[in-house]
C-alpha cells in the first residue's frame, strides 16, 4: 500500500486532468494491445482490451477504498 503524504493547503491536484491522462493512455495501451497479434481485431477485443487498461490506469492514480 502507497505511503500517505501530507499535501499543505497550498497544493492542489487537478483530479480532472489526472484522470483524462489515465483514460487517455489507457484507451491508447489498450488500442495497442488489441492490435499485438492481428492488425483485425474484433470489436470485442478492442473493447475489452481497453476497458481493461483504462481500468488499470485508473488504479495508478486513484485509491479505492476496500470497504
């Protein structure tokens, strides 16, 4: 588990922005995979395959509680 730091008043994320990058990179990660060994994936593949890396993006910059 990540280590919390203490961000002053000061500092402010722009959770939107961190977001879109995520989301942005994992349609493009999951685009790629989908292509890795056919350049004809179903549209099936190409939707799981970037759902599933936007997912794992997501999970890079958020934390989800477990309860």
């Amino acid at each position: 588990m990540p280590k919390r730091v203490a961000v002053l008043d000061t500092v402010r994320l722009n959770a939107y922005a961190l977001i879109a990058e995520a989301v942005e990179g994992g349609v493009l990660r999951g685009w790629d995979r989908a292509h890795k060994h056919t350049e004809t994936p179903g549209a099936f593949h190409i939707r799981q395959e970037i759902a599933e890396a936007v997912l794992l993006n997501l999970t890079e910059v958020l934390v989800f509680s477990e309860d």
